[in-house]
C-alpha cells in the first residue's frame, strides 16, 4: 500500500479517509456551522484524523540551487546548523572562486549557521509549477540560499561571481504527518476534507517547515527546473 499522499491528488488519498468522508458526509457537513470546512487543532475530528494519518506521509518540495543534485539521493536534506559537512559541500565548488578568502569565508559561514534562522529545513506543499522566481524562490539564482549571502552580501563581487554556480532544483521528498506541528496539520486536515468533500479541484500551496533533517530514503525525486521565472 502506497504510504506517500500527494495532497493536491485526491487519488493519492487514503482509502479510509475516503470512505470516512463518503460514510459520514452528512454530519461531518453539519459540523462546520459556517459551511466553510476548518478544523481546530485538539478537536475531537482532529484526534480522529490524527489517528488515521500518523503512518502516513506527504509529499513536499525543497528548492535550492545545487552544484550536485545526486548529494540529495546521496545525504538526503540536512539541518543547516547540525552540520559542518553542509559548508564542505556548499564551498568545494567555490573554491578557485573564492582563492586566498577561502579559509576566512569558510570560518564566516561556520559562525553564521549559529543563527537560529538556520535550525530548520523550509519547504513548501505544492506542485512543480509553484517553484517560480514569481512565488518567492529567489534562491533558484542564488547559490547558496540565504547563507552566503548573509555572510558574504549580494552586491559583493565574490559572490556575485558564484551566485549562479550550480543549477536549480526542486527537491522532492516525503515527510509523516505526525512530523508535523498540530497548527499546520489542521490546515493541512482542514484542506484534504473541503477537497475530498467539495472542490476536487482545490490546490494547496503552502510555506512551513521542520526542525528534523530528511533522511536519504525519503528523497522522492530531484528534479532540475528549466523554466522557474
């Protein structure tokens, strides 16, 4: 049995909250006196659902700009501030770049992943054609995402020669439910039963994040993006 939920596929749904849905339809319409579907977290139906989805994950996308999308395959997705073989892998490809500033730049960056910004691994829920430049994925033509240029700053000439190093990639992974923070997952419940009970066509794009690295084994795909504008 296929574990892994594309949220924005009802076909992807589990079976058994399908037939939940068909089976109670009526009282479950009945909840939401507003008609709008919106489930709060610690509610009885978000226990329910809890229950029902805690073996099961959901597809994401991380975006980034990589100078090997087989290291994704290979090492899965780190926490930034957990490790140091992030930087090794970051800075290796910049290193004639970067020349006699290597070592100080390598410091710099160490220093830099201090910040609390980089405990978490952000991602968004959504398809391929979300990842655009034009919804906010400006690290497609930034290497190195945020941290470079924090440490280095976008107007620098170094990094202005290694800002487009790499190519850009969506990768996509899978994550559990029960990984999740419960305010995020009642948008996420609250999602999957308007679609499964109302609009088919409903399409989830959302931001959020996690404190945990993704393991090598739950990499789905690492697809480089041709067109991203």
């Amino acid at each position: 049995m296929n574990k892994t939920v594309d949220l924005n596929d009802l076909e992807s749904y589990p079976e058994e909250l399908l037939k939940f849905v068909k089976t109670d339809f009526d009282k479950l319409e009945n909840s939401f006196i507003s008609k709008k579907i919106k489930i709060s977290d610690g509610s009885g139906l978000f226990t329910y659902l809890n229950q029902m989805m805690k073996d099961y994950y959901f597809k994401c996308i991380h975006a980034s700009r990589t100078y090997n999308k087989e290291l994704f395959y290979e090492k899965g997705l780190f926490v930034p501030s957990s490790s140091d073989e992030i930087i090794d892998i970051l800075l290796e490809p910049t290193k004639d770049i970067l020349g006699n500033n290597y070592i100080a730049i390598y410091e710099k960056v160490k220093n830099q992943l201090k910040d609390d910004k980089y405990k978490s691994i952000h991602f968004v829920i959504g398809d391929i054609d979300d990842i655009t430049i034009k919804n906010g994925f400006w690290m497609l033509d930034n290497y190195g995402g945020e941290l470079l240029p924090d440490v280095l700053g976008y107007d620098n000439p170094i990094y202005k020669k290694i800002s487009l190093l790499g190519i850009p990639v969506a990768v996509i992974f899978r994550i559990k439910f029960s990984n999740i923070n419960d305010y995020t997952l009642s948008e996420i419940y609250s999602f999957m039963l308007n679609k499964a009970m109302k609009d088919k066509d409903a399409h989830l794009f959302k931001a959020t994040y996690v404190f945990e690295e993704i393991p090598k084994e739950d990499i789905i795909e690492v697809k480089e993006l041709k067109n991203y504008e």
